[in-house]
C-alpha cells in the first residue's frame, strides 16, 4: 500500500514507522545502502524496506521525502497518491500542478543521517497530516508515531516555514547549533526579525497560524538545540541547500 521517494533521515523514519505497523515499504531512492539502521529512543532498529527502481502499481500512497528541489525530478516516478513530507513551499505545489492532485504533511521529529543510519534527536516530535490521508496517519499512528489529523494542512506547513527559516539559515551561517538563537542575543534578533516577515507573508495570503510563531520558534530551539540544523548539515556537507524553497518560498 505505501511507497517511499528519498531515504533520507525523514524517509528512513517513515519506513521504520510502517515497519513497526507491520509494512515494509517500496523505497526508490537514489543512493543505496547494504543494511539501514535508526536510532530511535535509546534504541537502535534495522529498517526494513524493499529497494526497487519503480513502484509497483499497487501502491496506493506514494510517501514523498526527497528535498524540495528534487520534486520536479521525482514526478514521473510517483504513484497513484502523492503526500509530501519536505521543507519549504513549492514541492507540494508543484506535485499538485503536475499530476492533479498533492497532499502536504509536515514531520517536526529531529531526525539526522549519515551513510545507511538515521538518528532522532531534541526529543517527541510530531506528524500532522490532513484527513484526506486518513489511512497514511492511521499506519503511522500505529507504528508509533506522534500523529496529530487536521482538516487544513496549510496553517501548519506555513508555520513550520516560518520556524524552519528563522532557526535554519541563521545556524548556517554561524556554523552553530540550533541553541545559538537562544544563546546569541545577535542570532536572536535576526531570527525574531525572520518570524515577523513570516508573519505579514501569512497575514497577506490570509492564513491564520494555528500557534505564536515566535514561540514555536524558541520552542524548537530549546528542544533541539543540541542538533545540528538541516541546512547547516547541507552546508558542511557541501550539499544544495533548500534556502530557496524555506526562506524564498511562495504562493500563488
């Protein structure tokens, strides 16, 4: 029934997820690995999942983790239903304007990877996904995920853009971990000033925000502020970072 694009960190905490619900996923993914591991609460798992260079037809819920400047890479390979689990605004956007239709989702677990392994760190996070994906939140719920269903997934994507552009390029550029913008009245300031613009772009769509922002933003700082941020990551890694799609990201 699920599919999986990209198995990175957050792919990797799908499948184990599905593992876990009894499922073991067809992954497409572009680099492979001989075994996958996640270390999750004090324990480390092999996920289990079946590598295949197209998903089968009976797929129901193609499960989308690639980087959002991927997705226009990835749409010949999606089946059936597309739900996109990826940072910033344009991914889900451009899936739905391709292939008709599109759901968001967004994951707020800490979650690294460094060759085959995959690490959960800064404590519980959450999956939120819209009711049209009932049976996408009902697996995952099973399998142990934080799950939380709402009518309307865009107040929370939009939020997490906000958290995410504020918490992201400023940890970059510092080279630091998430606590430098608690810990740094400078890195502070900037990411304030991030939330407020993100604030009035929400205001102007007309989107209400299902929590303060700014909370959210230290919230997250606090909780994770021992990892290493996911464009930092990009950026000692020499890797594309998704700047474009977090801090330059619109709507139409």
């Amino acid at each position: 029934m699920f599919g999986i694009i990209g198995l990175g960190g957050v792919g990797m905490l799908l499948a184990y997820f599905l593992n876990n619900a009894g499922y073991v996923p067809y992954v497409v993914t572009r680099t492979r690995y001989g075994r996958y591991l996640i270390k999750f609460g004090g324990g480390e798992y092999e996920v289990r999942v079946r590598l295949v260079d197209k998903l089968p037809s009976d797929v129901k819920y193609t499960l989308i983790a690639v980087k959002a400047y991927d997705t226009e890479s990835i749409i010949d390979k999606v089946v059936n239903i597309p739900v996109v689990f990826q940072n910033g605004i344009g991914g889900v956007e451009l899936i739905r304007e391709r292939l008709g239709v599109g759901y968001g989702a967004v994951i707020t677990y800490g979650v690294t990877r460094s060759g085959g392994v995959a690490e959960v760190r800064g404590g519980v996070g959450e999956v939120i996904l819209p009711s049209s994906v009932g049976e996408v939140a009902d697996a995952l719920k099973a399998g142990g995920a934080n799950v939380r269903v709402v009518n309307d997934i865009e107040p929370y994507r939009w939020l997490k853009v906000i958290v995410n552009a504020a918490i992201n390029p400023v940890t970059a550029i510092l080279r630091a971990r998430n606590g430098v913008i608690l810990e740094d009245s400078n890195a502070k300031a900037l990411a304030v000033a991030v939330v407020k613009e993100g604030v009035e772009v929400v205001s102007r769509l007309g989107i209400k925000l299902p929590s303060d922002p700014l909370a959210e933003t230290l919230r997250i700082a606090e909780t994770t502020r021992n990892n290493y941020s996911s464009m930092l990551q990009d950026v000692l890694n020499r890797r594309r970072t998704e700047v474009d799609y977090i801090n330059g990201g619109h709507s139409d």
